[in-house]
C-alpha cells in the first residue's frame, strides 16, 4: 500500500505530537500523592475497574512480570489500599480487591484530574473535547491489545520518530 507525501507528513506529524504526550502525562502524574505513584493508581484503577482478580491476571492486564506486580501489590497493600483475601474456588490463591480507602483515593484522584483537564481545557468546547475523547478511544481501539502481539510485530518495535 503506498503512501501519499501528505499522509506521511500527518503519521510524522501524529508520532511527535504522541511523543509529546508524555508531557501531559508527567504533568497530571504530579497531582498524585507522594506515597501513589502512577503505578499504584494504574494498578489501583484496574482492580476498580475490573473487580477482584488473582495476582496473574493482575500482571497480564498492566502487561508486567509477575515479581514487578507482586512489588506494586506490597506497595498498594501496605497502604491499606488493597486487600489479599483467599480465593474461595481456590484456596490456596489469593484474590486481590480494593478496600474502602482504596476507593476513596481513586475518588479523589477522578476528582483531582477531572479538575485539571477541566483548568488546562478551559479554552475547548464541549465538542472539541468529546471529539478529542473519541478519537483517543479510536486509537486505542485501532492499536488493540499489543500485550498478546508477536515480538516481530510493529506494536512491540520502537518506531522511529523524527526529533521534534
């Protein structure tokens, strides 16, 4: 399949803009408290939305090894956040769920950002967000779950992207 100029000019112009994203991700990582980092509220925010799971499906849905989850587990556990309680079909497993103060810090992060989008995107209107909210849902929609691709496939190779 061949590429106009103009196209590629846009899929280069849409990787630095993606690059830069991680600016705005840096910028509302701040509005967490110190002791939850973005891993926490990741792991944290899965289990809400996801309900009660085994550790290994924990680490299947952040797409990390299992030592990796059982540190942010520790770390979220120790904090009262998230409980281990035994898995009743199996009960030498263990299942993991938010506890109340766990849903009240995601409360208060949903609160945090949405107050934060809402300050930095004063200036939008209502459509310009809700399209920028569907076309966001599109991509990640069209990229689909790059955790099950083979290591040949483009998902799991850095693209190269102009400096910018």
């Amino acid at each position: 399949m061949e590429e106009s100029v103009a196209t590629r000019s846009h899929y280069e112009e849409l990787a630095r803009q993606l690059s830069a994203i991680g600016a705005v991700k840096r910028e509302m990582g701040r509005l967490l408290p110190q002791d939850c980092p973005p891993a926490s509220a990741g792991l944290l925010t899965l289990l809400e939305r996801h309900g009660e799971m085994r550790m290994s499906q924990l680490a299947e849905l952040l797409a990390i090894d299992m030592s990796v989850t059982s540190r942010h587990v520790a770390h979220v556990c120790e904090r009262g956040w998230v409980e281990r309680k035994p898995d009743p079909a199996d009960k030498r497993s263990r299942l993991l769920c938010l506890t109340p103060s766990g849903t009240e810090l995601l409360a208060e992060l949903s609160e945090r950002y949405t107050q934060t989008l809402a300050r930095y995107l004063d200036d939008w209107t209502d459509t310009d967000v809700g399209h920028l909210v569907d076309l966001l849902a599109r991509l990640r929609t069209s990229f689909g779950d790059c955790r099950s691709r083979a290591p040949h496939d483009p998902c799991t190779t850095p693209a190269r992207t102009p400096a910018g």
